[in-house]
C-alpha cells in the first residue's frame, strides 16, 4: 500500500495523479522547446552561458531591437531557465543541463550526421555484425 492508498485514494486517483503529473512534464518541456526553437530566443540562451552583462546596450550588441530582447529575456527568466545574479544573466541549474546536456550534444550529433547515416546503412544491410560497426565507428551509440 503507498501512501496515496493509505489516505483514501483509489488506484484510479493514483492513475489520474500520475497521468496529470505526467502531462504537466510532457507540456513544460513542449514550452520549453517551443521558446528555444525560437531565434532570438535560442541566440539569448546560448549567450547566456558566459552570463549576459544587464545594461542598456546590451540588445543592439546581439542585433536585437529592446522589445524582441526583452520579451525573449523574459520568457527565458519565466521558464526557469535564465537567472539574474550581479548584474549578469546566467544559466539556472536547468539551463545548464539543457545547454550542456542536450543543445552542445545535439550540435555535435548533427556535425557527426554522416557518419550516422553511414551506420545506418551498415545496420540495414545483413553484411556487418553490430560489433563490427560498433568496430568501425566506437564512438557511436
């Protein structure tokens, strides 16, 4: 018994819970994509890994107008993802997975697009084992 039986719960309350716990990670991370596949946006938070100066020329720096840098700013600070500390935009603790974890591992996926293809080619053909590829390409997943 968990403790969400132990308090009177059924198993379709316990369902429910985690049905909806588990629509609202599904819907943060879809808002969460949603505002970096957006330029101005994904420019600001990537900047923002060497922490971003708080003044009023900041915008013009990066080629963005006050309104298109502020509202993205803020949208970034909102989601959780940007933090002010001294004068400085910095990356919070999710922003730094995000950054480190996702977008600079994506970059390298991408650069290592080839190669991939090229395993997929191997894989669907019956000729190689998948040690073999694995031989071939050892720093591949």
């Amino acid at each position: 018994m968990n403790v969400l039986e132990s308090k009177g719960h059924s198993s379709h309350d316990m369902d429910r819970h985690a049905t909806t716990k588990n629509d609202t990670e599904i819907q943060k991370t879809m808002d969460l994509l949603s505002l970096l596949s957006k330029l101005h946006a994904f420019t600001i938070f990537t900047l923002a890994k060497d922490g971003i100066k708080s003044h009023i020329g900041t915008h013009s720096e990066i080629g963005l107008t006050k309104k298109q840098y502020y509202l993205r700013l803020n949208q970034l600070v909102k989601a959780g993802l940007l933090i002010k500390y001294d004068n400085m935009y910095n990356h919070t603790t999710l922003g730094k997975i995000i950054y480190h974890d996702y977008l600079l591992r994506l970059g390298k996926d991408i650069s290592n697009s080839k190669h991939m293809e090229m395993i997929d080619v191997l894989n669907q053909s019956s000729k190689f084992s998948k040690d073999e590829i694995k031989e071939i390409f050892p720093n591949m997943r």
